[in-house]
C-alpha cells in the first residue's frame, strides 16, 4: 500500500469515526479491521502511527459507551 493511499484510508477512518456513534450500519468490527488492515500493511511513519493509536482509542471509547447502555 502506498502512503498516499494510506493517508487517503486514515482520513476516512478520522471522518466517519463520529459518525459511528449515532449510527453504527457496518458496525466497530468491520471499522476495527479497517484499521487494523492499515496497521499492519506497512511500516507506519510516526505521524501515521500516532493517527491509528489516536483512532483505536477512539473506538474503544465507543466500545466503551455502547457496552454501557
């Protein structure tokens, strides 16, 4: 995967991450894997790495919000 299209994937995560909780269609697996898949494709430069630990935290405050309920 090249680092344009990883910049591309990440700002799409960052965009529809919000979004996700007031309407989960796909749900947190499918979005977990996405950036999981970005992880692990290639060597992550330090700006990108700190972008996916700052996602993952985003997601489990969601995880977090919906096991609550």
């Amino acid at each position: 995967m090249s680092h344009h299209q990883l910049e591309k994937d990440l700002a799409h995560l960052e965009h529809i991450l919000p979004q996700l909780v007031t309407n989960n269609v796909l749900g947190l697996v499918y979005w977990r894997q996405r950036i999981t898949a970005l992880e692990t494709a290639q060597t992550l430069l330090p700006g990108s790495a700190r972008r996916v630990t700052r996602l993952r935290f985003m997601f489990d405050q969601i995880d977090s919000g919906i096991s609550r309920l």
